[in-house]
C-alpha cells in the first residue's frame, strides 16, 4: 500500500518558515501620528458628525446608505454632521487626508502628523502661534483677535469662509501671504490646515505688581483668579465675564494652567484687548498679596459654607478664585481663602462648569454693590 508521499494533494514544496519581523520601524513609523480618530470625527467617513463643511464623498456615502436601509427597512448606519465640535479638540490626534478628487474633500497629504481640522501645531514659548482651519481662522479675526500675517496655500478651493477671512484681513491691514501647501504644512508640523494659517503674536501679559496697584485704586476693586483652569475656552469666558461685570483683571498661574492662546482671544470676543491678564510663579502667594492690600479672596466651592446670595462681602474688594473644571480649588488655595462660596443649585445637578460659576458669582457681586 502506497505512503503518504504517494497520495493526491500532497505538498510538494517545503512550508513556509517563519515570516520576518520589521524590527519595531512600523511601531517608530506611527511615533508623533496620535491616535486613530473615531469614524464620527473623520471627515471622509459616513459616521462623521463634526462641524467642519461636510465634504461631497462623505455626503454621497451617507445618502448611498440611508437608500440603501430604507430598502432593508432599518436605521441608517450614518453620523449627524454638525452635532461633534472638532474646531476645538484638544491635543493633536491622527486624521486621514481624503484621496484628490473626492469631490470637495481636502486634497491628498504626505508624510507627518495629520490631525482635524482647527486644531494648532503647539509653538515654542513665546514664539507667534499659528492657528489653521477656516472656520477657527474667521472666527479669530472677527473676535479681533491680533494678527499678524495671514497665510493662505496656492490652489486651495475658494468658498465663502476664504472670501470672509481674506476681506476682513485686507480691512484690519494684516499681510496676506500666499505660499505653497508644502510651506504650509511645513510650518503648522503637518496639522491639516484646510490652505489657510493665521499667524497671532505671543500675548503680552501684565505684571501682577501693577495689576494689583491699579485694581486697589479703582473706585469698586474686583479681581478674579484662576486655579488650574486648564481649557483656553474657560479662561476666554472667564476674561468676557470679568469685563462685562466691572473686574479689573484677571490672574494666573504660569504653569499647569491654560494661557492666552488665541482660543482664548477668540472665545473672549474681543475682551482680552481690554482686560489686563497676569501670570505668576506661585498663586498662593499672589492670593496673600491680595490680601495684604486689603482684598477679602472668595473661592467658589460647591462646598462652601457661604451661599453666594448671601454674600455681604462683595461690597467690598473682592477677589473671586475660580478653581479648575474637574477638582475645583486646589487645597492650599482653597486654605488661603477667606471665604469659600457655593451657588444654590438643583439637586439633579451636581456643579457649574468654571466659566458658568465665574460669571454667576460676578454678576451676584455686581447686583449687590448696585444695591448698597
């Protein structure tokens, strides 16, 4: 009887051997791309739901799969588009460029991080920050935020928003430049820029010393700390607060604190050109000059023993800390202040974001010293 080197199908070349490695380039190869967006973030994909302009293939998919439920009688498989903010994002994560062509997309990239749309490449301290995207470039220039040059990458497709954003740059005198989208992405890091950068100078911030001397002599002195807010969005929102409501300035720590990038200047609305921002090296220390100048320092606790309505001090100088948006003040902040003020709330809701609260306690100031 035949073996099995006789019978049909049998392997007549050798198998295959162990298949060899990269040698770890493919894992260094991803280093500095950040993590893979989820599909509601990725502009090319039929589940994206993100704020930025909804491009053509990506609308084609999505009309492709709601025909193609309605005909199997189940929900579509498709994102909402304008429900997600990605303008704002925090960090740089990966995005895939969509292919050239793909009717509306942004053209096809290479090489270097690639992220969403309206988010910045991080620049070097004090060196002038470079925001990129065209919704967060219009929104920037009609918040008048300061700008010095305005970017714009050769053969990008003209809309309404470039149109926008080149006028009012042409009407507030800042250059504009145009380069090549190889310069452009040479100078954002590889951030997807959507052809447009706006270039905003490095904030000047006041000293702490004069701050402080002009709050005490003004006629009803208020200032406002913040205690590791770390969202520019919250430090602009404080700032339009402080101003609407009388304040004289606003305080910071140097670091592990968010600091006037131009999504500060932009959520402020134009506030921060006339609200004086102040850095310092240590914020209990500052609180303890405050004091010294005869300020009573208030922070906002959700577990403060003075409810803000019955505020008596505010009639007087008052600084109001604002602690961060997930621990609150921190605990030697909190040691140092005078009072710790919580705001009446609902029992369904446990807190205020730092911004809200801020502009809360500010307006209740305002109202009691109009009263008394």
């Amino acid at each position: 009887m035949a073996g099995n080197s006789q019978r049909r199908g049998r392997r007549v070349t050798p198998k295959k051997g162990a298949s060899a490695g990269s040698g770890g380039k493919n894992r260094a190869g991803l280093a500095g791309k950040g993590r893979t967006l989820p599909a509601d973030e990725r502009p090319w994909h039929k589940a994206y739901s993100g704020t930025e302009k909804l491009p053509q293939r990506t609308a084609w998919k999505q009309e492709k799969e709601r025909r193609a439920a309605s005909e199997e009688g189940r929900a579509p498989k498709i994102g909402v588009p304008g429900t997600k903010d990605t303008t704002w994002g925090r960090g740089t994560q990966g995005v895939k460029p969509t292919k050239r062509g793909g009717g509306g997309g942004q053209p096809a990239r290479r090489g270097g991080p690639k992220v969403a749309p309206g988010r910045k490449s991080v620049p070097a301290k004090g060196a002038p920050e470079l925001l990129v995207g065209r919704n967060p470039v219009v929104e920037a220039l009609r918040a008048q935020v300061p700008a010095t040059a305005l970017y714009i990458a050769l053969g990008i497709e003209i809309d309404d928003r470039v149109n926008e954003l080149v006028r009012t740059a042409a009407d507030r005198g800042i250059p504009i430049l145009e380069v090549s989208r190889a310069e452009l992405d040479r100078m954002t890091g590889g951030v997807l820029h959507q052809g447009v950068g706006l270039q905003v100078p490095p904030y000047s911030y006041e000293p702490f010393e004069d701050l402080l001397v002009a709050s005490a002599e003004a006629v009803a002195p208020l200032m406002v700390a913040l205690d590791g807010v770390t969202d520019p969005r919250n430090l602009g929102a404080v700032i339009r607060s402080a101003a609407a409501f009388g304040a004289q300035g606003v305080f910071l720590p140097e670091r592990r604190a968010a600091s006037m990038t131009a999504t500060a200047w932009r959520t402020s609305a134009g506030a921060a050109a006339r609200m004086p921002v102040s850095q310092v090296t240590n914020l209990t220390r500052a609180i303890k000059a405050c004091q010294r100048a005869g300020f009573v320092v208030i922070g906002l606790d959700a577990d403060g023993e003075t409810d803000v309505y019955n505020l008596e001090a505010a009639v007087g100088p008052v600084v109001v800390v604002v602690g961060s948006e997930g621990r609150g003040l921190s605990r030697l902040v909190g040691e140092t202040c005078d009072l710790r003020v919580s705001i009446p709330m609902a029992s369904t809701v446990e807190s205020l974001n730092a911004s809200v609260a801020a502009a809360v306690t500010l307006a209740e100031i305002t109202r009691r010293r109009a009263a008394g």
